[in-house]
C-alpha cells in the first residue's frame, strides 16, 4: 500500500523536497509551515498545526498534529444491511466521476458482489455512451435511457430493477452539474427524492467525487453540492497528477466527512481505501529521517 501511495503522491513528494531538500530528525515551524503550503494545505490550516507544536519538533510530534484532522466522527454508512446498497455519485463535469464509478463496480465484483450501472447523466449523450462502454467492459448490467430524457425516471428503473434482480450494489451516475446551475440543482433533489420512493432509504450514500488536481479549491464546491443534497462522504481523484496532495488535510478539516476512496490511474483496479494513518505517513517519510 505504502508504494502505491508514494507513487500517486509523487508529485506531491518532489514539490516537498524543494523546500525541504535534506531530511531531519527535528524541523522548526518554519520549515514545516513552508512544506505545507507548498502541498496546499490550507494557511488557517497551517496556523492550527503551529499553535499545537513547540518551536522545533518531530515526527512523532507532527504525526499526532496532523492526524488530529481526522479525528471528527463521521457516519461511514457502509455496514447497513440492505439490498440493494445505493450509492448516487455526484460532481461536476471532469471530476472523475464516470471513471470512478467503473472502479467502484470493479471494486464490488473483487468482493463477489453483483452490480447494476444506472445512467442518470442524460445531460450529455456521451456520458451514456461512456458509462455504458465501462458496462461492457466489466460486463456489468446498465440502465439508461436516451440523451434528454428524465433522469429521475432512469433513478426509479434502476433501482426497481436491482431489487426484482437481487442487485447487491447500485450505482446511479449523475450529470456533472456546475454547482452555479440552479435547474440542476433542482433535478438532482428531484433525483434523491425519487430514489427513495423506489426503496425507501435510498440513496444510501451520496459519495462526491473531487477533483484533487483542484487542492483546496474543491472544498467550496463541496459545501455547495452539500448544502443541495446533504454529502455523506467523498472520492478524491487525480491526485496522481498533481503537487497539491496536502489538501487531503483541508478537504477533511473543511468538511468532516469520510474520505472513502483515492483514485490511484485511470484503469478499473486504480482505487484504494483511503487510510489517514497511511497518507500522513507518505508525506512525512519525505520530511524526517
């Protein structure tokens, strides 16, 4: 686990070690607030981790600062005994979202779980060719219907579907909706509101899917998709392809809420469990001896 990390959080790795080129036993708080902001960790965020620590400090030391970000409860709603479990991934367009869908669905069948698509994007056709192409790909079931068409109605027939087929898991795509578009807005409410009148209780997760390559830019339009529909947790995607790994802290810090997965490549095998413990320690090996 620990050299997939390293490798997805190259980029980050390198930007570090331009400010922090030798590794020490002990930093100062000036060496670390530059190493942070170098990541984009959030400045109030940095601020916090000072006041916590002594002048000169460390690893141990900065290891207990920085996992203290995670220390919030949050309700994982994983362990709930239902079937099917509906996941309705949102965000907008570019995020990753189709793409992590397919690892999500990759990520059932390892564990002998069945899995039905719905493609709820009508918004654009080529969102429903695509996911329909990663449904063959995995040879997985999808609904969908045609470019245009309600997608309330395609949130209904699939989860009906999964329940008259004995489906473990749903996962119902939406339309990478810019969070400044109050229409569709709307129709993503609509679309949460229909999912539980086809079973009540669904969606079971609303899991949003954040652009790490964005940093701590991500954490407004999270508040926004949030405030909508009531975010249960969050998909960090891209951070292969970016320096701004510390916003893993902001995003967490901001929001509260679980960090499920990390997306690690663009193949359907390229998500792994998101570990505090695992990331803190990825940065910290590339600070301390």
């Amino acid at each position: 686990m620990f050299n997939i990390l390293k490798r997805v959080f190259r980029k980050t790795n390198e930007a570090i070690k331009e400010v922090a080129p030798t590794k020490k036993r002990v930093i100062t708080q000036e060496e670390f607030e530059d190493i942070l902001l170098e990541a984009d960790v959030n400045y109030a965020l940095i601020e916090k981790f000072l006041e916590s620590l002594p002048k000169k400090f460390d690893r141990a030391q900065a290891y207990n600062a920085l996992i203290s970000v995670f220390q919030y409860k949050a309700d994982w709603k994983e362990d709930l005994d239902v079937k099917p479990f509906v996941d309705m991934i949102i965000g907008v367009n570019g995020a990753g979202k189709t793409t992590t869908i397919a690892k999500l669905a990759r990520h059932h069948q390892k564990s002998n779980k069945s899995v039905l698509l719905g493609a709820g994007d009508t918004f654009r056709a080529a969102a429903i060719e695509q996911l329909s192409r990663w449904a063959t790909r995995l040879e997985v079931p999808i609904v969908s219907t045609q470019q245009g068409h309600d997608p309330s109605a395609v949130v209904y027939d699939t989860i009906a579907s999964a329940k008259a087929k004995g489906i473990d898991h749903v996962l119902i795509d939406t339309a990478g909706r810019l969070h400044t578009q109050t229409n569709l807005g709307e129709e993503l409410k609509k679309m949460v509101r229909i999912a539980n009148k086809s079973m009540e209780g669904a969606p079971h997760r609303k899991m949003l899917i954040l652009d790490g390559t964005q940093g701590s830019s991500s954490i407004n339009q999270a508040k926004i998709f949030h405030e909508l529909v009531g975010i249960d947790g969050i998909i960090i995607t891209k951070l292969d392809g970016t320096a701004k790994g510390g916003s893993v802290l902001s995003i967490a810090d901001e929001l509260q809420m679980p960090i499920y997965y990390i997306g690690t490549g663009e193949q359907p095998d390229d998500l792994i469990r998101f570990k505090a413990n695992e990331y803190i320690n990825t940065i910290l090996d590339e600070i301390f001896l």
